[in-house]
C-alpha cells in the first residue's frame, strides 16, 4: 500500500509545473488526486497521464480568483470521491507576476509584478486575489470537509521570495509571506484533527525556466546561489509534500520546510579560495 492509500487529495494548480510532479508522485503513493485549474487541456492531460500509468485522478476546473469556482470544486471534488483529506495550495499567479502584457504597437498594457510605488491598484489585485484570497477560499471550504472525514491535512506551497527580498516582486512577496503566516496560525486554530505546513519552494527546472537556463552563463549564475549540485527536476519537491500529506507526519503542524536546494541558507558573497589569501 502507498503512503497515501484511500486520502483523496486535491492539488490546487495541478496543470502543469510543481503542482503536475506532486500529483502524478502523490498517485504513486496511492491518493486519488483531484487535478486542479483553469487550463482544462492540462488539467485532463495530466490526469489522464495519472490513469495511464495505473494511479487514479480526475480533473475539476478551479480558478482561484473567484470564490464561487472555489466553492464549487471542492464540492465537486467531494461528490465525486466522496471525501476530502488532502488540500495542496500549490497555486500561483504567475502569469501576473512573471509576465507583462502589450498590444498591437508594442505598448505595455499589463504591467507585471513590481515595486509598490510603480502598480496600480488593479495590478496588486490581481496578485493579491487569486494568491491570498484563494488560498483562503480553499481553505476555508475544504477544511469543513476535512471536518467529516475526521483529519485532514493542508500542505501550502510557498517560495523563498517569502523569506528573502526580491526586487521587483513586491506583490508576489506578500502573498507568500501571508502564506507562511497563515500556516502557523490555522495550524493552531484547527489543531489537533487539521494539520498545516508549508515547503518553502527554491529553483526548479519547470518548463519556464528550462529556457532560461538553457544559457550557461545564465545557469551557471544560478547555481551560484545554491547548495546543490544542479537545479532540481519539478519531481524533487514532492517527497517534502507527500510527507506532510501522509500520516507519518502527525505529529509535525505549522512548520516551514524549505526545499530550495539551499537557497535561502547561502550567504550572497563572491566565491573565493582561501588560498588566494
């Protein structure tokens, strides 16, 4: 039996990057996964992937900017499996924070994320939205369900731009700062039947960032900020989830775990040799 055997878990933002790996890792281990967001091609082709390789998944559409999506997929998603026991907060509006949008004449009309001075309100909004009015929309309708089936466990995906500032991405910060926050203090609300925690996520080779560091120079830049030896497959972060998922973390609630291949422990200095001195 998988470490996940008869948990019905939902991924939010299941469609493709980290939260495609925790999904088909999660079916591994025997949960019935409820793949999640708002590219229904993605969602269907991940799911159909899961029952391919024997694992057992459906997609449900969930769009975390509006509560009523929220509300009814986890409905739908308990239906449909007949219970709730995992909830995954891997989503993220990225295509808000990464991007910028510009018409015909090359005209930016969508600013991306930035500093506060520079964004609209709109602009915050649209970070700020679907990135902490979502998470507590999931929140908020799945841990009634996690209520009936008698535990349940909530695992957030957050990020090192939590715990370390970035330029340019002041929005993005404070969702996943409010993120991180937010598990301790609804880990100790629901305790002891819900448990909260968070994986503090570092650089990972998703489709968006493979091209990027296609460049060597590039990614050899990146591996100077870390511990690790290379940059982490998608794959990497889910055993840090499904371990908070899974009942042999029962006794662990509330906790950051970073997984970021020592990012947010690497001091920003030059490398050097001490024999140079």
């Amino acid at each position: 039996m998988g470490r996940l055997s008869g948990k019905v878990s939902l991924v939010a933002g299941s469609t493709r990057g980290l939260g495609e790996a925790i999904a088909i890792e999660m079916a591994k281990e025997g949960a019935n996964v409820a793949v999640t967001g708002r590219s229904r091609e993605g969602g269907q082709r991940v799911a159909k992937a899961i029952r391919d390789a024997g694992g057992e998944a459906k997609y449900f559409f969930l769009d975390l900017a509006d509560e009523k999506s929220v509300e009814t997929c986890v409905n739908d998603v308990v239906a449909h499996y007949g219970a709730l026991h995992v909830l995954v907060n891997n989503a993220a509006p990225t295509d808000h924070v990464t991007g910028a949008t510009h018409d015909m004449d090359g005209k930016l009309v969508d600013k991306a994320d930035g500093k506060v001075a520079d964004m609209t309100t709109e602009r915050w909004r649209k970070v700020l939205t679907p990135g902490l009015d979502g998470l507590f929309w999931a929140m908020k309708y799945s841990i009634p369900e996690m209520q009936k089936a008698g535990k349940g466990s909530i695992v957030n995906i957050s990020s090192t731009a939590s715990l370390l500032g970035i330029a340019y991405l002041d929005a993005y910060t404070a969702i996943k700062g409010a993120m991180n926050a937010m598990t301790r203090s609804v880990a100790v609300s629901y305790a002891p039947h819900i448990r909260v925690n968070t994986v503090v996520a570092g650089p990972f080779l998703t489709a968006g960032l493979a091209p990027v560091v296609a460049n060597p120079k590039v990614k050899a830049a990146f591996l100077q900020t870390i511990c690790a030896e290379d940059i982490a497959a998608p794959s990497a972060i889910a055993p840090a989830v499904i371990f908070f998922a899974s009942d042999e973390s029962y006794y662990v609630t509330g906790q950051l775990l970073g997984c970021d291949g020592g990012l947010s422990i690497k001091m920003a200095i030059p490398t050097f040799s001490l024999a140079e001195y």
